[in-house]
C-alpha cells in the first residue's frame, strides 16, 4: 500500500527501493535517496519515485495569483519542486515553505552536480545574459581591483563548498526578521481565533451526531478557522517563537564562523558571507564603483538600502535580494 509509485520508464527492484526509501533524506514532502528521488503527491508524502538516471532536471517554480509579481516588492507565493524526467514529462510537486525547496537543491547539487537545476526558459535566459555581460564594454580597472576580484571569487568558491551554511544562514535571517516585522499580538489573536475553530469543529460533530439543522456549517467554519491559521505561519508554536526563531539565527551565524575560522583573512564577516553578497561586491569592483574589498561592501549595503517595495527589478535582482538582504537589514547595516 505505502510502496512508492514508479514514474519514470526506469525503475529499482522492490528489495532496493525499500531499502532507499527507508534511508532517504526527508525534505519537506519530498525525499533523497541514494538510488531515486521521492516526490509527493496532493496528500500523500514520498509517493512517487524516479531514479537519477532518469532524471534531466529538477527546478524551483513560483506561482502567485493573478497579477500578484509586478516585480516591486516580496509578494506571497507558492513554491513548488519540478522535475523534469524521461525527455520532457515533468512532476510537480508543491511545498509549504519555499526554503524546503531551497534545501532540496542545495542537497541535490553536492549529491548529483550531473542534474540541471533550472528550467530550459531559465537557462536559456541565463546564458543570453551572461552573452550580453561579456559584450558589456566596461572600465578600466586597478591592479589591485583585478587582485580583489580574484580574491572575492575565490572566497565565493570557498563558501559554495558547504551551501547548506548559505542556505540557512539566509533563511534563518529571512525567518528572523518576518518574526521581527510582525505584530506580537497578531499571533495571539490567531491562537484565538484557532481555539474557536476548534470548538465549533467539535460543536459542528456533536450537533451532526445529534441530528442539528445547522451542524454542517459549525463543522465547515471550524475547520477553515483550524486550516487557515495551522497554514499561515503565525500561531505561537514550538518551532514559532522568539526563542526558536533567535536561536536558529544564531545558530546557523556560529554554523559559518566556526567554517570560516580556517580563513582569518575571509573578506566578509560571518553574519554576511553569502555568495550573492561577493558577486555584487565583485560587480562593483568591475563597473569602477569601487576600489576594494571595503569599499564594494559598501556599495552592495547602499544598493541594498536603495532597494524598497516601490522600485522595480529583473527576476534575477529579485533573487538575490531576496537571499541576502534581510541578513542586513537584521544587522541595521553594520
């Protein structure tokens, strides 16, 4: 009954499908084994498998409602796992919270680097860019600049060796400064507002038993109460309170210093040192905006601050604001 469904033209045998479902790593709904990769389907975690040998590409897609990405500003989204199989069919797969999907990736290229981890739009899009870059005329540059790119790129190298630290060191900051912007009494009024939920589900089933005329909607209201704020990321839960929401920020920033104490001479601090932040350091450097390491920190901080619901950017700009700004913006910049 609970056996996982095989969707792709390969296949394992039954002993060793067991074996690499019992030991894969659980992420969100989905699943890394050694042998395949474990998808969910509408209710039902881990049901589906394919194998790696069958797989071209898994990516993130993001779904919002009707007009919601006007690219100005960070809207609520639904995220979802795509792969992409047997020359072209695709599975996707929805998430609760985006950064499982960010955790999948990131596990997916240390296991399997072989397996694109973008769309075909996206990598065609990508390359058109990075063709345009490349034909981009740019200024002439110091020595020393040129010195610094180097070592900026090297630092980069250095941190995509572990990208799970980058990973949560941008969502725990993510998590903390949500935590941070949002009213303390609204968690409470949704604890409130849960409990009613749950007593008029247990009103709505008593009344059923008990022959009432207007159960049903008892029932229906308590269970869209329960549902919407069980959903919504804003009761007080064990996982959902400042003490856990601090300590995983501090968590995943002692995470970094401690693999970043093998490089005293890393030129970011360990509340910073994200990939995206050393691109941008090193685009400041190769546009002439800056001289060195110090001062193209600065320009990424003032690009950062610039940066606000009312200014529009390219998908890409997105992304990488997204990831690191508010690291910043929990650090007020310093």
């Amino acid at each position: 009954m609970f056996k996982p469904i095989q969707l792709s033209s390969a296949s394992l045998e039954p002993a060793v499908l067991a074996e690499d479902k019992k030991r894969c790593r659980r992420v969100g709904p989905c699943g890394l084994g050694e042998k395949a990769l474990y998808l969910n389907s509408f209710y039902i975690d881990r049901r589906y498998y394919i194998p790696y040998s069958a797989i071209t590409r898994v990516f993130k897609r993001v779904a919002m409602s009707k007009g919601g990405f006007t690219r100005k500003g960070v809207f609520a989204s639904m995220a979802y796992l795509v792969v992409e199989y047997d020359g072209g069919k695709e599975k996707q797969c929805n998430f609760k919270y985006e950064e499982q999907v960010d955790q999948l990736l990131a596990l997916l290229e240390q296991s399997h680097p072989e397996i694109k981890r973008v769309s075909a739009a996206a990598e065609k899009r990508l390359a058109q860019r990075e063709k345009a870059r490349r034909k981009e005329k740019k200024p002439e540059i110091t020595p020393e600049a040129r010195a610094e790119i180097a070592r900026l790129e090297e630092a980069s190298a250095f941190l995509e060796g572990r990208p799970e630290l980058t990973l949560e060191l941008s969502q725990a900051a993510r998590r903390k400064r949500a935590y941070l912007c949002t009213n303390p009494s609204y968690r409470w009024v949704a604890m409130a507002i849960t409990l009613l939920g749950v007593v008029s589900l247990g009103f709505g089933i008593y009344s059923i038993l008990n022959g009432g005329g207007f159960a049903v909607y008892f029932l229906l209201l308590g269970l869209a109460a329960i549902f919407l704020f069980s959903g919504a990321s804003v009761l007080p839960t064990a996982q959902n309170n400042r003490k856990a929401v601090m300590g995983r920020a501090e968590k995943a920033q002692k995470a970094m210093e401690d693999y970043l104490a093998s490089r005293p001479d890393f030129p970011l601090p360990a509340r910073y040192a994200h990939p995206v932040v050393l691109r941008r350091m090193v685009r400041a450097l190769e546009y002439g905006r800056a001289a060195n390491g110090g001062q193209a920190l600065e320009v990424v901080k003032k690009d950062l601050q610039a940066l606000n619901s009312s200014v529009e950017v390219d998908q890409e700009e997105y992304d990488e604001v997204v990831a690191i700004k508010a690291m910043f913006l929990n650090e007020d910049y310093q």
